[in-house]
C-alpha cells in the first residue's frame, strides 16, 4: 500500500485516541452518577488522585508509543510476533488444564 510501519502505528494510534476519550468521558460520568464509586475515591484523595492518574497514565502512554515506534524504524515484528504466539500456547494450555480461568465477569 506504500506505507511505513511507522506511519501505519502512528495512525492507528490516532484511531484510538477518540476511543479512549470517549471510555474516560463515560466512566467520569458514572463516576459523578455512581455514589459509593465516588465515596471510594473520595477515601482515596479525591479528585487529585484522579487528576494524578491521568497524569501518570498519560506519560506512560506517550513513553510505550515513542519506544514501539522507535522499534518499528529498527526492527521488524517477527520477535513480537513468536513471543505473541508462545503466550497465546502458553495461555490455552493452562485454560484447557484448568489452571486459569477465562470468564470475564464485569460488575
């Protein structure tokens, strides 16, 4: 198609940023709806731990999309990519035994 690896990260990256605003936007709302959620955070400082939070999520965020889009300009994705399918054996193995569980029950 004539693009980069690069260029493609970079604009997938762009393509999930209305996504998370609008997931932030929704659970601050729930948040301000949602009495014992908003006790809970009041116990926890309040809104400067949120304000916190986002902070530090943001830099982190912009910190692992620098580091991958630099690793793209170096290397391609085979590493990531067996590491990706050895994780993906690993975690059926240990469903199928029973070991770990897979349900996803969201309250």
């Amino acid at each position: 198609m004539g693009i980069t690896r690069e260029t493609a990260a970079e604009f997938t990256f762009l393509l999930s940023t209305p996504i998370i605003l609008g997931d932030a936007r929704y659970h601050l709302l729930k948040l301000h709806t949602d009495s014992a959620a908003s006790a809970d955070l009041s116990a926890v400082g309040g809104s400067a731990a949120m304000i916190v939070g986002i902070i530090v999520s943001a830099v982190v965020g912009l910190a692992s999309i620098k580091f991958l889009l630099n690793f793209l300009r170096k290397q391609n994705l085979m590493s990531f990519s067996i590491y990706r399918f050895i994780l993906g054996v690993i975690v059926i193995v240990l469903a199928a035994a029973k070991i770990i569980s897979c349900n996803y029950n969201k309250t």
